[in-house]
C-alpha cells in the first residue's frame, strides 16, 4: 500500500484513517514512517484522536444528510401555494425551512410560516421518536406542550427525523423516556403516581447550564418517565393527562398522518400509519 508516501499532514493522514480499519491504517503508517514528516513515536497518540475525530464527524454529517433528505421530501409533498404553515423547533425543522424559502424564491408561493395558529393547513416537525404505528415521543428539547397544539391545529401533520429516530416500539431508540410537562408544585405527587400506576421510574428534569430544574416557556417543569415495559400508549397517555398537574405528555398518538426518514444511504423511507 502507497497511500502514506511522501510528505503527509496530520489531516490527511487522518482523511485516509476514514475509509481504512484502524488496523490498516497503522500498519501501513507505520512502514511509511520514514517517508513522513512526523515521527511514528510522535504521532500514534495523534493519529488515533484523529481517527476517531473523523469517523465522529463522518456519522454526525450521515445524520445531518439523512434530516435534509427528510425535511426535503416532507416540504415538496406535502406544501402547496396559499397554504398556512406551521413549523416545530426541532434540529430537523432548519431544513425544512430551508426548503420552504428556496421554493418561495424558486416557485414564486405566497406561504405563511408560523410557530402556532388555529388554522394551519399542514405542520412540519420532528420527533425524538417514531414507531411502526407512527407514535411519537417528542419533548426532548422542552417544548412539547406547544408542539402539540400546533400539531393540533393542523389539517395535516408530518414528521421528518433521520434514521435514528426510526423504531419498532418506543423506547428502543430514545432511552431518556417520555416527557411529561407538569405544574412545578405537583412534580413529587405525579413522579409517585405515574411510578404506582405503570412502573418505571419518573424523574425531574435537571437544567445543564444552570443549577436547579428545566423550566419550560411555559413556566413549567418536565418529568422525564422511563418506562421498563411496552405499553397501550393510546390509554396511559390520557391516564397521564388525567393526573392532577399534568400539563401536557410528550407523546403523539395517532396525531402524524406521514413520517419521513432520512436513510444512511440517502434515501427517504415514507411511513403511514398502518390501517386497522
């Protein structure tokens, strides 16, 4: 192999470490060593931070790919001229507006974008996750509550999300359960509850950057419930919702009427909701 010969930089070297197994990579390093400009001593510590440097931002430039790809698909199918359309907050969501503003300027359409309205012909969002039957977990980020009434308000709703987000059942992908959005004095009393009632375990949601709890834009704070078995997601949903200071649950049942996913090979897989 001649792939190391002559005067390499790091970078490069690291380009090459991309499509070659780790193994490969530093056995033909090492048998050029001499022909480079760094040391073999110098350099292994280097060379390994850069190998798992690229092959990182290969899978999160995958993932990234795979949300434009959905976002994409959902906008060209499902968006027309004089419509009303409302848009999540979701890392997915910046494509799909991306979209809607270059065939506003391409197609000349009169398009109204907002973050929630009563009569929405079609909302955009995305989701933390999706099953076979097109349920959703969504609230990762805090919003759910809002989310939900814009996917409410909307003639139809879509989902974009990258292949990540794809599942089965609930919980096979997302681990961080499902958001419950509820009144800051009742957190203690409904954790216990929804504890009792369906097993797993309900905890606070503890802010990153400050001390102390998330609060929503609501004021709120969000539970984060960790189920350990599957469930009848339509009945503990409103069971949930029935507790009081339950403000709003992060799952969407029977709300999306079509997901998209962005492939890891560039495709978009179409999902429906299966017919009972």
């Amino acid at each position: 192999m001649r792939l190391l010969q002559g005067r390499v930089s790091v970078s490069r070297l690291a380009a090459a470490a991309a499509v070659l197994t780790e193994g490969e990579f530093l056995s033909s390093f090492a048998s050029a060593s001499s022909r480079t400009w760094i040391s073999w001593t110098q350099s292994a510590s280097v060379c390994h931070k850069q190998i798992r440097r690229f092959r990182h931002s290969a899978a999160k430039n995958m993932a990234e790919e795979a949300k434009k790809k959905a976002a994409y698909a959902a906008v060209d199918n499902h968006v027309q001229n004089n419509q009303v359309v409302g848009v999540g907050s979701g890392s997915t969501i910046v494509y799909a507006v991306d979209r809607l503003a270059e065939r506003v300027r391409q197609e000349k359409l009169n398009i109204v974008c907002v973050p929630t309205s009563f009569q929405l012909d079609v909302a955009i969002d995305g989701a933390d996750e999706v099953d076979s039957d097109l349920t959703l977990i969504k609230g990762g980020g805090g919003c759910l509550t809002q989310e939900k009434i814009v996917a409410g308000c909307a003639k139809h709703f879509v989902v974009i999300a990258d292949y990540r987000k794809d599942s089965k059942t609930l919980g096979q992908q997302w681990k961080k359960g499902v958001p419950i959005e509820v009144i800051p004095m009742s957190y203690i009393p409904v954790s216990r509850t929804i504890a009792r009632c369906f097993g797993g375990e309900a905890r606070l949601r503890m802010a990153v950057s400050k001390a102390g709890p998330v609060v929503t834009d609501n004021s709120n704070f969000i539970l984060d419930w960790k189920f350990d078995q599957a469930q009848d997601w339509k009945e503990v949903n409103t069971a949930i919702k029935m507790i009081p200071g339950v403000v709003e649950t992060g799952l969407f049942v029977s709300m999306a009427e079509r997901a998209y996913f962005g492939m890891e090979d560039g495709s978009v897989q179409v999902r429906d909701p299966p017919v009972h």
